[in-house]
C-alpha cells in the first residue's frame, strides 16, 4: 500500500509539473508578456472566429498606438515606460466592451476588436477609449501627457478576412499619423498606395549607384519684372516599373 500510495503522489506531481509545463506555454504562445492581454497571435485567431459566426453582421477593428510610450521610455527609462503601458492596457480593459476583444499587438499597440459596429461608431467609441487613456496619468511621481493615433477599418465594408482587416487598420493607423485628431478610418485604395510607397523606398536606395537620377533645374520667374528671379534644384528618378517619380 505504500507503494502504491508513493507512485501516485509521484504520478501527481508529474502531471502537476507537465500541467504547469502546457500552461506557461500557452501563456507565452497566446499572451503579450508585459500587459497580459492576449497577443497578435490569439487575436487574429479570435477575430477569425468571430467572422466566422452566423450571427456576425458587422464589426470594427481598432488600432491605437502610444505614440509617446517610447519617447517616454528613452527619457525616463524603460522601467517607466513598460509600465506605461501596462497601465494603458489596464484602463483600456476596464473601459472596452464586455464581448469585445482587446490585445497588446506590439510595442505600445493595441487592437480593439468590436463586433456589432460600424466605422462611425467605432471613431466615437476610440474618443471615449483616448479620454480614459489620457486623464490624469501619474506614474513615478510624474504627471505624463499621453498621445494617441488610432485607425479604423470595418467588416464588411473593408474586407472579410481577418489577415486583411487587420492589414487595413494597420494602414489607418499610419494614416492616422498625418491628421489633426489623430484618427483616420481605412479608404479603399490605400493598399495600392502603401505598396507604391514602399516600392519606392525600397528601390531608391540603389537607384543612385544605378544611375537613374537625375538633376533638374526650374525657374523662379517674376512676373512683373518678367525675369528670372532664381532656381530650384529637383531630383528627378526614371523608376523602371512606375515611370518618373
């Protein structure tokens, strides 16, 4: 009998430990380190789930960026600015929708997922989520002043798969960036846009040793005097595919 009672609490203790074992890993698989909130990874699967159901008609995804967390970080150390945004996931949990998702999808970034809204309601809705992030943030005896962008896309208007509305919000957001309010909802073709932009970035760092720019000058001319007044100096680039940019 003693046996027999040693082999379970040692058959216990294994299946406590392998337990223990799966759940950390879970935790690290499916959850963001410093927040708790669940990660990318966990989002677009829920995300996924949720417009797969029957009953979902309509749905807004949100992105909001910390914009100041970093720049809070490097002033103040990165000890201040963690915990900046563990307290930006703690009041955004506490003021989301109770079927809503939220995550922690990078570094100070965090995705509403809000079945049931449209674009509309989904700009009203982040003025109320940028309000309760930015009233009376002390931390570390400080008074911080937070800044916020966010963007906005919508299913069905602006996609019907996760990968791509989370694609379109990312895009909203970086367009977001460029506004007064520091909001901006996804506009369909922005796509095409954004890959123009980065194939131009990407191809202008070699167009110089390829010798495909070239200098311009254009005139300055006074009207009224009917003279030439001065030049500017532009960069004109033959790109293969686009033409000249």
């Amino acid at each position: 009998g003693e046996e027999f009672r040693s082999l379970a609490a040692t058959s216990n203790t294994m299946q406590g430990t392998i337990a223990g074992r799966e759940a950390d890993i879970t935790r690290h698989a499916y959850y963001d380190s410093l927040t708790g909130l669940p990660n990318r990874t966990l989002a677009e699967r829920r995300l996924k789930d949720l417009l797969a159901g029957s009953e979902c008609q309509q749905l807004a995804v949100i992105l909001i960026l910390v914009c100041s967390a970093r720049e809070i970080g490097t002033t103040f150390g990165q000890d201040v600015g963690d915990e900046v945004v563990r307290e930006a996931g703690q009041r955004l949990s506490r003021n989301v929708g109770t079927d809503h998702v939220l995550a922690c999808v990078g570094e100070s970034r965090f995705m509403v997922i809000a079945p049931g809204f449209s674009v509309e309601r989904a700009r009203i809705y982040v003025d109320q989520l940028a309000s309760a992030l930015r009233g009376g943030f002390h931390l570390s005896g400080m008074t911080l002043e937070l800044t916020l962008n966010a963007g906005v896309c919508a299913f069905p208007d602006h996609g019907t798969g996760a990968g791509g509305l989370m694609q379109r919000a990312q895009i909203a957001l970086e367009d977001a960036r460029g506004t007064r309010l520091g909001v901006a909802s996804y506009e369909p073709g922005r796509d095409e846009q954004h890959r123009r932009r980065l194939t131009l970035i990407t191809g202008l760092r070699a167009a110089a040793d390829c010798n495909e720019l070239t200098l311009k000058y254009q005139p300055k001319v006074d009207m009224a005097a009917r003279t030439v007044k001065s030049l500017e100096a532009l960069v004109r680039w033959h790109h293969a595919p686009l033409g000249p940019v």
